[in-house]
C-alpha cells in the first residue's frame, strides 16, 4: 500500500494498479447519507424493505467491498483506440438496450461496471466496443434478471453486426478476463 498526492491508496494488484480513497470519513458521511431516513430505534416494521437495523452496516460492507474492487479511473488513457467519448457513445446506447429489454436498473449498472472492468485489463478495439458492451448487458442480466434476453435478441439490437459465435466467444473472454466475479457492488444501492 502507498500514497500518492490526491490522498489516495494505491493496491497493487498483480500488475495493475487501482486508486482508492483513503479517507474513512468519506465512508462514514455516504453511511450517514444513505441511513439517514431509517431511525434506529424503528419500532414500526410494517414496510421491510427499509431493514432499518441493518442499514448502515449494508452500506459500510457495500462501501469496503467496493474499495477492495475500485476501478482505474485512468483506464481509458491506456486505450490506444477507444476514447471518453465513444464510452460515452456505448453507455448512452446501453440505456437504449436496456429500456428496449426492459431489464432492471442493477442490470444496466451492472453491465457498465463489466464494460469497465473488461476494458481495464484488457485493449479493446473500436470495432468490438460494441459488442463489448452489448455482451456485458447479456452477462449481467443472465447474473440479475429473471428471464434474460437470448442470444437472438441481442444479435437484432446490434442490427446483425455480430452473430452468435462473436457473442458467445466475447463472453468467454470477459468470463475469463474478470475470473467470473459478477457479484460486485455497484452504485445502484447506494444510489437508490
């Protein structure tokens, strides 16, 4: 573990090297934040969802196990050929997708973290973004919904530029390239 100027830890792990922030106290404001409608003392359990006992430490393992999965924010530099803008491009068409497959908001988060996390230990090609993105929607709804869309459905929402095979081995690859860890926080409990 070290320091670097932004009060940041770097972890190396293996080659890679993600940021992380430091400050505990950042933590304990978002616990703050996202608690703050359950009272503690909560004698009226009528609505369960609120699992008002268990919040803040719901958010404080959401929030450390994040930490122990962050992200390289600089991952895009390292892209010789995909730029901020085309991620942009994929995301916005991913919103797309995921409104035409009617798939849960933990889906689409999901999927954008695999797109992230792909294209962090792996170069991608301007060509296969796309598909990329469209394949991570497939993986995360497989690991969220109920009734994921088929292989079919996402051949027609790339307007037919990948088939079957293309789709099946990007998957491959982004099951190997992540170890098969899908079961990651995301922004979505923390936001909602």
């Amino acid at each position: 573990l070290g320091h670097d100027n932004s009060g940041c830890v770097n972890i190396s792990n293996s080659s890679d090297s993600n940021v992380i922030p430091s400050s505990s106290a950042a933590v304990s404001a978002v616990i703050e934040e996202q608690c703050a409608h359950v009272s503690p003392g909560r004698t009226d359990y009528s609505d369960p969802t609120l699992v008002g006992e268990y919040c803040s430490d719901i958010v404080q393992h959401l929030m450390e196990r994040e930490l122990t999965l962050c992200r390289d924010a600089q991952y895009l530099s390292r892209q010789p050929e995909i730029t901020e803008r085309m991620r942009t491009i994929l995301v916005d068409w991913l919103v797309d997708v995921h409104l035409k497959f009617k798939l849960h908001s933990e889906t689409f988060f999901l999927a954008v973290d695999v797109v992230d996390r792909y294209l962090t230990s792996c170069t991608g090609q301007r060509s296969t973004l796309q598909l990329v993105g469209i394949t991570a929607t497939l993986l995360a709804a497989k690991h969220e919904e109920i009734y994921p869309p088929e292989i079919k459905d996402c051949e027609y929402i790339s307007a037919d530029t990948y088939k079957r095979p293309q789709i099946l081995q990007m998957e491959r690859d982004i099951t190997a390239a992540l170890n098969f860890r899908f079961t990651v926080p995301t922004p979505y409990p923390i936001m909602c």
